[in-house]
C-alpha cells in the first residue's frame, strides 16, 4: 500500500555535473493549506530515513499538529 504521493522533477542535473534522465522525489502530507498559505510546515526527513519514521511527531498536540498546520515531509532522494 502506497500511502504516499510523487512529484516528477524530470531531467535534473546535479551539482556534480551528471544529469538524472527522471527523478521523483516522494512525499507525504498532512493537514490542509489555509487560504493565506501561512500554514505551511516542510519538514524533511534525516539521512536514510523515510516520511513514516517521523509519525511520532504528527498528531493533535504534538509539535507537528495537522488541524493547525499543513505538513509536506519529503523523503530523501533515493530513499523513498
């Protein structure tokens, strides 16, 4: 069961010159974007880890709340 979303970024050329032919970064999200989109948290994962190893922090009155904010937590390159 996917319980995750993709973005495609297409052809990306990293900073060491090589160019990545279609490059997807996954993420997931939570919460829902206010009309001022002042909202917004991104908070990324650490090395290795994925949108799921972070659950401990999302939920009412924990630091990472979904009925306050909207969350977007994008997994590592190559990880997720």
């Amino acid at each position: 069961m996917i319980d995750y979303e993709t973005f495609d970024l297409g052809e990306t050329k990293l900073s060491c010159a090589v160019t990545v032919p279609s490059l997807h970064l996954a993420y997931k999200v939570y919460g829902q974007l206010n009309a001022p989109k002042s909202n917004l948290i991104l908070s990324p994962t650490s090395y290795g880890a994925q949108h799921s190893d972070i659950y401990w922090l999302i939920g009412p009155e924990c630091v990472l709340d979904p009925e306050r904010y909207c969350i977007v937590i994008p997994n590592q390159l190559g990880k997720g």
